[in-house]
C-alpha cells in the first residue's frame, strides 16, 4: 500500500457531469487528488515513463475535457505531485530536527543521527511510493517542462543542505568541508537508491543493507 492513498479520501472513478444521477457528486478538492493517486498509480507501472492525458483519462473513465476543468496543463498534475512529495519529506525532516535548521549546538553523534534517519526516511518513502520515484529521479518528467525537474533539483540540494548543517562540527555556525562532503555523499547515494529502484522495475528495494551502508559513509 502506497503512501499516496493519503492524497485521497474515497473518491468516485467518473467525474461529476458525466456520473449516473444516483451518484454523490464529488467534495470540493476530490477530484483534483483522485486524478493525482490515477496518475501516480499509472506511474508505478512498467514503461510508464511518459503518460498522456489521454490514457489519464481513460483510466478514470472520463473525458479528457473533464481533466483539464481542475488543471490547466498536464505539467500542473506533475506539480501536485511534487508538492505531496516535498510537503511529506519535509515535514518528517523538521520532525527529525525539531525545526527548519538543526540548532548549531547540538552534539555531534545527535547530527549523524539525524542525517541517518533523514537518509532512511527519504528511501522508505520511495519504497513506499513507487511512481513518486520516477518523479524524484527524473525519469517522468523528461518529455515535461523543465521547470518541473528545477523543482525536484531544488528538492534535493535542500536534503543536502539540511544534510549539512545536521553534520557541522558541533558548537559551529557554518558547516566543515569534512560535513560538506558528507552531505554531498550522502544524497548521492540517496538519489542512487532511487534510480536503481526505479530502473529495476522497482526490484530493488532502496533500503537494501541501508544500516550497514550508512555506517560506512558515517562512521
């Protein structure tokens, strides 16, 4: 069961207009995150690299005139479900932290601790949500526009960045080259996972021996 069940309350497959008058009509927003769970199921599935709203629409059972009534481009679907990623991942980070930056005096075990758990919550999360990875990866979005693979560059150079201040010296402002270095191995080896996971048919779960990975990069 994937995480992205959580986009959606019970929904109807067939859009309001063009349901059977004994149907409810759907709540303000449902649609919206039913064709957002459609689109990230149909990501899941082998050779779902680019999808059109076509067969979008077909597999909700309605009219692509119906899609287009919530977003206005195809591009703006792929957004929602880049904000469901970055709106999950990061409000579990801040959970880890305890707040946007982790506190510069903090201990320096507690900040290898954190970046362990920001790395493992990070993979779980792709294993959990399958077509969300081929949105984090890329590999959805290289027929898109570009600005949506800006977002997800974004997304990672963030991990990387809280990476960084979860591994400065304990008691420093800024962090070392040694923790600089770190976070930038780090979410390598993270977004590595992911590709792997996604290339292999999602075969090749990203947590695989993740304890005895992280201990080699943070010993």
């Amino acid at each position: 069961m994937s995480d992205t069940s959580s986009l959606i309350e019970s929904a109807d497959s067939v859009d309001a207009e063009e349901a059977p008058a004994a149907r409810k009509r759907p709540k303000p927003g449902e649609r919206r995150v039913q064709i957002l769970q459609a689109l990230a199921a149909m990501l899941e599935q082998p050779g779902a690299e680019r999808i059109t709203t076509a067969a979008l629409a077909a597999r909700l059972s309605v009219s692509e005139a119906a899609l287009y009534r919530h977003f206005a481009s195809k591009a703006q679907m792929f957004e929602g479900l880049i904000d469901f990623i970055e709106q999950s991942v990061f409000t579990l980070v801040q959970q880890i932290t305890g707040r946007d930056v982790p506190a510069p005096d903090q201990p320096a075990e507690v900040g290898l601790r954190q970046a362990s758990r920001i790395i493992a919550l990070l993979l779980q999360f792709g294993e959990r949500n399958p077509g969300m990875v081929r949105v984090m990866v890329g590999d959805a979005l290289v027929f898109e526009h570009e600005r949506l693979q800006q977002r997800m560059n974004q997304f990672f150079d963030r991990i990387e960045s809280t990476l960084r201040q979860c591994l400065r010296a304990s008691g420093s402002e800024t962090p070392t080259v040694h923790a600089q270095v770190q976070a930038s191995v780090l979410t390598s080896f993270a977004l590595g996972r992911l590709q792997r996971f996604a290339r292999s048919g999602f075969r090749r779960n990203p947590t695989e021996h993740l304890d005895a990975s992280l201990a080699l990069m943070l010993p």
